[in-house]
C-alpha cells in the first residue's frame, strides 16, 4: 500500500467517525472552550420527514388579484418566500412550498398542530406602516384610516414627515356643513324652526410615518429586567429621518399599523438615532415573537388568498415507512450477497464499503437537512444498487487484468484507469437526469418529483466516492500482500489446469 492510499484512509476513517456520531444522534452540540456558556456546533440533527410520512397540512394559495392582472414570476417568487419564513418563524418546521405557476403556491406543512394560525398568518397581506398618533394613543385592534394609500401591491415610497419641531398630529378633513332652514309646521298658525341636519364627523386621517420597508432586522430580545423588548434596525436612507422624527415627538405615541389595524401603540420614550431602537410593552414570549413575526415579513407583493386546504393523516405515513425500511433491508441484503457469491474478497469489500455509502449519505440527509419524503426513500433506495454498479465495471476489470497475467496492484490501478470512463459516462447521464427533474419539480409544485431526485442525486454522488476512492483504498490496504496465483478462487476465477501454482 503507498503512501497516497495511506493519506486516503486517514481521510476515510475520521468521515466514518463522523458519519457514525450524526447519525445516531438527534442533537449535536460542541462546546466552545474558551467559553463554556457558547457553542462552536448546536444542530439538529433528527429525521425530518415529509407530510405523506408524518401528516400535517396542505395549502393551496393564489396571488388575489383582479381578473387579468398578470401576476410576474418574481412577485410570485418574492411572496413564497416570505410566506415561508412566516411559517417558519411560527414554529412550523420542515415547510415545503413551491411555486406553481402562472399564479399559485403549493405549500404542505408536516406535522402541523394549529392550522388555523398558519392559515391567517399566511393570508395577511401584510402592509406595515408606523403611524403618528400624536398625544392619543389608540386601542389594539382599532382600524384607521392613514395617508399612505395602496393599490394591489405595496408602494415602496414613504411619505415626508414632518420636520423637527413641528410634530405630526391627526387632521380632519373639512366638510360642509348644512344651513338651518325654517318651514311651517303642519297645523301650527306660527312657523317653527327645523332643526339642521347633523353633519357626518369627518374621519380622522392618521399620518403614516414610514413603513416596512424602511426595517432592515427585527428581533425579540430582552432587557435588563428580564421583560420581552422587540429590538429594530432601519435601513440607512431612513436612520436620519426616524431620528428627526423621535427627537421632535418624545413623549408621542407611534403606533404599528398592519393593514389600517393597530397591533400595538407604543410610546416615544427618546431620539431614535444610529438607525436602531426597541419596542417596549407587556409582552409575553409568544406576544413578542408573533408582533417581530409581523413586522420582518409584513409586506407582500401580491395579496394571497388560501383556495383549498386539507388535512393529511400519518397513519398512511407510518405504515410506508415501515414498508420502506423492510424494503431496503432486503434490498441491501441482496447486493451484499450478490456482491460476495459474484466476487468474492474483492466483492466483500465492496460490501464494506457499501455500509460507509449508507452511513455518509444518511448523515448527509440528516445534516443538510433534507425533508424525506416516501419518493425520496424510494430515491435512496435504489441509489443503494446504484452504488455498486462502479465496483461492478471495476472488478470485471480487474479479472480480465489477472487473467493478462497482471500483478494484483497493476491490475487494481488498470481496472480503475479503464473502468473511469464507462462510470463517470454513466453517473453523469444519472445526475443530469436529476437536475432536470429537479427543476421540473420546483418549477410546477410536483414535490414528489423534487424529493426523488435530491436523494437520488445525492446517493449517485456519495456512490462516486465510495466506489472510485474508498473502495480503492480498502483493496490495496487488503489485498497488495496477496498472491493471486496462490488465492486464485479468492477473486471469483476459477484456477486454469495451464496456469502455474
């Protein structure tokens, strides 16, 4: 064994380490050691399985515009991602959604347990703004009118706020008013007045400062007391306006606008100045993250309306996984005994090296993550005889080279060199495959698709590895101290009467 195989096993054993620790783990966690209160690693590391595995919701969203309108790919683009880290950000995990063009999302949430709220949070459509209140402030909920008007999509413009010192306040709008006027009253001798006819109250139209756009970050933190603060930063072109702003309304109230409806009416306590400030409030954990939910991702593109949703139970889910898993046992059983009757010790070693194939790309599943789905199980499933299709072209090279009358250490570097081209021809054509079926998957919602190809694609990959360098590596660390002319049956070649012993 030379000294370049030797550098490939140093680099084999500690990935086998590795992929061994990921996976029978759910959590890994790695302690920095010059602070032990932090984490160099803290990930999840448990099998994330797909609604058709474990249930949850599907959801059918449209772009809800007028009849003609042409919703562009990038709006659409835009709101799915939005839409998506508003589920996220909720707590719903492992959310798939995929556009569908021209105009819908297909989105499915995998073990979801409210779907009520996910469904609302999804279907606001969200234009934040941050109003003037002057010295009165307005109750949660309360609906308003402002003086930043929208069509179907959110203008990105702001309004100009008022200058320092001349703080904005509500203003009405002024309405005429009617003249009294004087007619007889039926059987009186004298005429009587009529009284006027009241005028309707004039809305109060609130100045809308700036909206989100202008918010660069939004966190929940909390404070030196231990209370739940919302943490901001704005974009740098609205940093020195809000500071003019502040600064000329301290002790003012600005209230959080989402759709004309007030979700909260804080106070301006100081000059908001550097571009970042907090939200104070009597807020619980769930209250703070709900109102940062609401203020990073307000804005939609396009209004979104929900057209059909439905629940999908995991009894289904369960019982295919069990399926799968009884699948791919006898499957992988079936090659590691094809692999052995066929080869022989070249055949076991491939063997091994089949079980590092499975072990990395279970890691790699679970480290990415990749949500599995039941196609994408299947996808594993047959990368798994995939995965010995290279050892297979290899080694029916190497028995041709022993038969030529070549060293085994010749013949184990000629099989590689000869057998490259039909592998990677081969694995090439497969990954190109993928792709394709990837991009028809995300382009038209078919997840089913998607998930399929990512596993598939992945296996074929991690096969390469296996097959071109781990499995070259563990037959010249077994095999460069044996003599074939010696072991001749070892390689699944039976002894010629001419051949010398």
């Amino acid at each position: 064994m030379n000294r370049r195989q030797y550098r490939w096993l140093i680099l084999i054993i500690p990935l086998l380490i590795l992929a061994i620790w990921v996976d029978v783990s759910n959590q890994i966690t790695i302690t920095n050691p010059f602070n032990t209160q932090s984490s160099l690693v803290n990930a999840n590391t448990s099998i994330r399985l797909g609604l058709d595995l474990r249930g949850g919701l599907q959801t059918l969203l449209q772009a809800d515009v007028p009849a003609g309108t042409t919703v562009t790919s990038d709006d659409l683009n835009v709101a799915r991602q939005i839409l998506e880290n508003r589920a996220n950000a909720l707590g719903v995990s492992e959310v798939v959604m995929q556009v569908a063009p021209p105009n819908r999302i297909v989105a499915e949430f995998p073990g979801l347990q409210d779907p009520a709220q996910v469904v609302a949070a999804l279907q606001q459509t969200g234009l934040l703004e941050f109003v003037d209140l002057g010295s009165s402030p307005l109750a949660v909920g309360t609906v308003v009118q402002t003086d930043f008007l929208t069509g179907t999509t959110v203008i990105a413009t702001e309004t100009p706020v008022p200058t320092a010192g001349t703080p904005a306040a509500p203003t009405e709008i002024p309405t005429s008013t009617s003249t009294p006027t004087t007619a007889p009253t039926q059987g009186a001798g004298t005429p009587s007045p009529t009284p006027a006819p009241t005028a309707t109250p004039a809305p109060t139209i609130y100045h809308t400062v700036m909206t989100g756009a202008s918010l660069a970050s939004v966190n929940v933190q909390t404070d030196s007391l231990g209370k739940f603060v919302i943490a901001f930063t704005l974009k740098s072109d609205a940093s020195s306006m809000f500071a003019s702003y502040t600064g000329a309304n301290i002790g003012k109230y600005l209230a959080i606008v989402l759709d004309k409806k007030v979700i909260s009416s804080p106070s301006i306590n100081a000059q908001i100045s550097g571009g970042s400030g907090i939200i104070q409030g009597n807020f619980t954990q769930q209250t703070a993250n709900d109102l940062a939910i609401q203020l990073r991702y307000g804005s939609l593109p396009i209004p979104i309306k929900v057209v059909e949703s439905q629940s999908v139970g995991a009894t289904l889910g369960a019982e295919s996984v069990k399926r799968s898993e009884v699948a791919g046992f006898i499957g992988l059983l079936i090659v590691v005994l094809f692999m052995i009757i066929f080869y022989r010790l070249p055949g076991f070693i491939a063997d091994l090296a089949l079980m590092v194939y499975a072990l990395i790309s279970l890691m790699l599943f679970k480290s990415i993550p990749i949500v599995l789905t039941l196609s994408g199980i299947a996808g594993f499933i047959l990368s798994i005889g995939m995965a010995v299709d290279a050892n297979i072209l290899i080694f029916e090279r190497l028995k041709e080279e022993l038969r030529s009358g070549r060293t085994l250490h010749q013949a184990i570097d000629l099989a590689w060199s000869r057998a490259w081209p039909s592998i990677r021809d081969s694995n090439s054509s497969t990954l190109i495959t993928c792709i394709i079926l990837f991009w028809f998957g995300s382009t038209f919602g078919a997840s089913v698709v998607k998930g399929f190809s990512l596993t598939l694609a992945i296996g074929v990959l991690v096969s390469l590895f296996t097959a071109i360098i781990v499995t070259r590596t563990f037959l010249h660390a077994v095999l460069d101290n044996i003599k074939f002319t010696e072991h001749p049956r070892w390689f699944g070649i039976q002894e010629s009467p001419n051949e010398p012993h």
